[in-house]
C-alpha cells in the first residue's frame, strides 16, 4: 500500500497521522453521541501531540466547510433532478442528513487537517 493511500485510511479511520494506530479521538465510534469531540493531548501509542499549537484545528473548518458545500450540492441534485422532489423537500432532505452526519463531518475534518499537517512515521518506535 503506497503512503498516500494508508494516510487516507488513517484519515477515515480517525487514527494518530505519525504512527496510523492509535486512536484521535476518547470515543472511537462517530455514531455515539457521549463526547464525540474529546480529544487526548498525546497518541496513547506514540504520543505525538494532538494539538500541536493553539488554534491547531481552526483550518480544519474550511475543510468541513468544502466538505459540507460539495455534500449539499450533490444531495440536493439528486433529489431535484433524480427523484424530481421538490426545493423545499430537497433542503429538508439536506438539514436532515447533515444533522445525522454533523458528528462525523466534525470528527472527520479535523482527522483530514491532522493528516495533512503532521509526516507519518514508520519509524516512529525507537
Ligand atoms: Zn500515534
């Protein structure tokens, strides 16, 4: 597997960006609503910081905010021009699916800044 493609399972599987094993976030699972956005200070694993300056996740915003944007014009073209429903219909689709995927739209986008801002590590056990 190329790096590119195991940083993009870290990603989706929510895993420290250095070692790809330990875990991002207290809760593993997205779909539990008993603190979804707690973090750890370090990886259990190879206790790379988690929020390595102030503000660290501030840029992960815009990668929610693309992410939201694309998600929204693809579901409410589906449901006007696929399913011929209705603006009105469609947007209520919308609200409803993002209320559902907030958790893990928020959880994902900070996953992606993470992975983008710190190296994997294969070495990362000395
Ligand atoms: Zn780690």
């Amino acid at each position: 597997m190329s790096k590119v493609t195991k940083s993009i399972k870290a990603m989706f599987a929510m895993k420290c960006p250095k070692c790809h094993e330990g875990n991002l976030f207290d809760n593993p699972s997205s779909l539990s609503l008993k603190k979804p956005f707690d973090m750890p200070d370090n990886c259990n694993v190879c206790g790379q910081k988690f929020e390595p300056e102030p503000g660290f996740y501030f840029g992960s915003m815009f990668v929610s905010y693309i992410m939201t944007a694309f998600f929204s014009l693809f579901v409410i073209g589906i449901c006007i021009f696929v399913f011929d429903l209705s603006v009105n219909v469609s947007l209520f689709i919308l609200v409803l699916l993002m209320a559902v995927l907030f958790i893990w739209v928020f959880r994902f986008a900070r996953s992606v800044w993470i992975n983008l801002m710190v190296k994997h590590d294969p070495n990362f056990r000395k």
